[in-house]
C-alpha cells in the first residue's frame, strides 16, 4: 500500500481540527455499556489539544434512520470528559446552527462532540451539502476512524476531500498492522476465521486461501461448509445459497487450506440452558445444532496455531456469550494470547472474548474494525485510506 500523511504533517497549532472518530459504543440504558473504542480514540485527541489544535469530534452511533434521542452522542460525550480529563461541549445537531456555534464558542481546552452524524440524511450517501457544512467547521481533517473507513460517507470521505486531512494515531496504527498481513507476512501465516455468518466473510476467504498457510474456520460459518462438503449438520445453521459458492472455493487450487472443526458441541435447542454434548464434526444427529467446536478441534486449532508466525483473528468460534459454549472461543483466546506470533484479532465479540481473559495486551494489534479489517484484507485499500493517499501524493 502507498504512503499516507500523519498528524506530524500537519501544522496544529491555532487550528480547529475536526477528527472523525469512532466512537460507536453499545448504549444500556442511557449510559456507555463498553467505552473501548473511546478509549483507543483519546490519544489522537489528546495529542492534538497538546499541540495547540481546537478539537472537534464526529462519530455514528448504532443506525438510526435520522434524529432518534436513544442515539445521541451525549452519554459518549460525557464519557469522553470523563476518561480525557477535559471540558466537552455538546452540539445540538451534526452540522448545523447548532454546530457551528458550539465550535464558535467553545474555549481552548473544550473539545467539541457533534451529535450522531448517522441523523444527517446526507450521512451514508456522502452529501456533498453535507460534506461542505462539516468541511466548513473545520481547518483540518484528521480520520481516525477505522471501523468507518470502508464507508465512503460524508463525516470519512466526503470531508476529506475538501480539507487537509491526514490519519490519526489511531488508523494510523491499524493500517500499518495490516499491510504486515498484506505485504510481508512471516509465515507460517495463519488465518482464523468464526461468526456467524459465511456469507459476510466469502470474500476476503476467497483473497486470503492463496496467500495464507492454514485457515481455520469455525462458528455458525462452519455449517455451510461442512454441507458443501457433502456431511450431515442437523439442525445447524446453514446458508443454503451459499453451498454452490462455497464448494467451488474448497474445490479450487487452495483449497486444502482450508481446516474445518473435527467435532463440536452441539446442543437441542438454541439456548444457554439446552441439553448439549459433544459428537463429530462431520455427523451431527437430526434435531441438533452446533453451537461450539469441541474439544479436538479445539485441541488442533491451538496446536497450529502455536506453530504459526503470523495470525489474524476475527469471529468466534460459538455462542461465547453463553458458558456451556464459551469453551471454544476462550481456549482459542488463550492460545493466541500464549503465542509468540506476530498477532491481530478484530470484530467486535473477538475482542471482547480476549479482553473478558484480560489477555488484550497480549495480541500484537487489537483493532477496533471487524468489518473494515475483513474488507481491507479482500480488497487492499479503503475508501478512507485512498482519500487520505491522494493527500500524500499531492493530487
């Protein structure tokens, strides 16, 4: 991947700054349930309030079809004051009157949140009304939003596109992380893939099989593989569309690369408190439905993977919320934390399953990603990364 400009190539002091962020945290009643990603975007914010700048922060928050008070960016932003340790001022709206005063008088230490960028119409569609209203708030631009950068928005590309902009520490970080596994990964290079669905991860399975040592799959996303390769799944979950893709990429030149569970726990009914047990991979009994890969699988899955040089992680390997079927999931965790491999993990329940073990220190890059990770591995650039590039290359 070419070159991009940092916040060391921008002149910060005086300036207003405005940093699309990520701080897409899930909300219980009212208050911040998880504030990871707000946490991870605070040095950028703290680096350029040390440097003079006049900070102004953007972020969606979950996916509301306009203005909805149940996602206003004000328990966000009374979490960021909380963990930073400075004033932040609330706008009213995304880009706005509301807007444009709070940033007029906002104090030097004050760090502007504008609400949800998500209530803008234009948001999704990349406005160019609206990419001119935020651009107009602003000096420079700053992405550091990584989860956003495969959405060619407004608040990520649009804005871009009419100011300076550069990355912040945050995405900067990340797309370093991840032209290791683009470019030169050390091998044996592994790839463990899990979720739910293997609609959502064919393609980037179809970009990495050449490039990879092992892929190791489990999750629901097993399921369709397993039918494709001719087993019985019971009651599993199973998408039926997919068969004919998915067997076609086993079929192809690499795909003996791909390594499937040996067994699984499978379970009667979808529930934390169903009868389960364990039984091979390749014949589970009608009426059941995997909800874990089991003990053997869990047993090769770790041995590979304590033999790899490079790994990337992103998705489960069961119903990890629930104990009975954490088992998979934690195991592989360990595993990857006891490694002396180069190591990224990301999507939202990965991260979360190796930070319930405390072990997020113990993985090289956790990136706060899952869906723009995957996209960045299939595709190689992001809109918000190339937009950023024509920055670099003076075009």
């Amino acid at each position: 991947m070419r070159g991009f400009r940092t916040i060391d190539d921008l002149e910060l002091a005086g300036r207003t700054v405005l940093v699309r962020a990520d701080l897409n945290v899930p909300l219980k009643e009212g208050a911040v349930g998880d504030d990871f990603r707000i946490s991870a975007s605070l040095g950028t914010i703290q680096e350029l309030r040390g440097r003079g700048a006049r900070v102004v922060v953007c972020s969606h928050l979950g996916r509301p079809k306009g203005p909805d008070p149940q996602f206003s960016m004000a328990p966000v932003a009374a979490r960021l004051a909380g963990l930073g340790g400075f004033p932040v001022r609330c706008a009213s709206d995304v880009a706005g009157e509301g807007a444009r005063a709070a940033v007029a008088v906002a104090g030097p230490d004050e760090v502007v949140v504008l609400e949800n960028t998500r209530f803008a119409p234009g948001e999704t569609k990349n406005d160019p009304a609206l990419s001119d209203a935020l651009a107009g708030l602003a000096d420079l631009f700053v992405l550091d939003a990584f989860g956003s950068a495969h959405r060619a928005h407004s608040s990520t590309v649009g804005v871009a596109e009419r100011l300076p902009s550069a990355a912040g520490r945050l995405l900067a970080a990340e797309i370093v992380a991840f032209q290791r596994l683009l470019e030169a990964p050390d091998r044996p290079y592994v790839v463990v893939l899990g979720g739910a669905k293997v609609s959502d991860k064919l393609g980037v399975i179809k970009a990495l099989l050449p490039k990879v040592d092992v892929m190791l799959v489990g999750g629901a996303m097993c399921f369709t593989l397993l039918v494709a390769e001719g087993y019985h799944v019971g009651d599993s979950r199973v998408e039926e569309d997919m068969v004919d893709e998915v067997r076609s990429v086993l079929d192809s030149t690499h795909g003996s690369r791909l390594t499937l569970p040996l067994d699984l726990v499978v379970a009667d009914r979808f529930a934390t408190d169903a009868a389960h047990r364990v039984v091979p991979a390749t014949d589970i009994p009608r009426g059941m439905m995997g909800l874990d890969i089991g003990p053997e699988t869990v047993a090769r899955f770790s041995s590979i993977i304590a033999g790899c040089d490079t790994l990337f992680w992103n998705g489960p390997m069961g119903v990890f919320e629930w104990p009975p079927f954490a088992a998979g999931t934690r195991a592989l965790a360990e595993a990857v934390a006891g490694t002396e491999a180069y190591t990224v993990v990301g999507g939202g329940d990965t991260v979360a399953a190796l930070r319930s073990l405390g072990k997020e220190t113990a993985v090289s890059h956790l990136s706060t990603g899952g869906g723009a990770g995957l996209e960045l591995l299939e595709a190689g650039t992001l809109p918000g990364i190339e937009v950023l590039r024509r920055w670099a290359d003076g075009s």
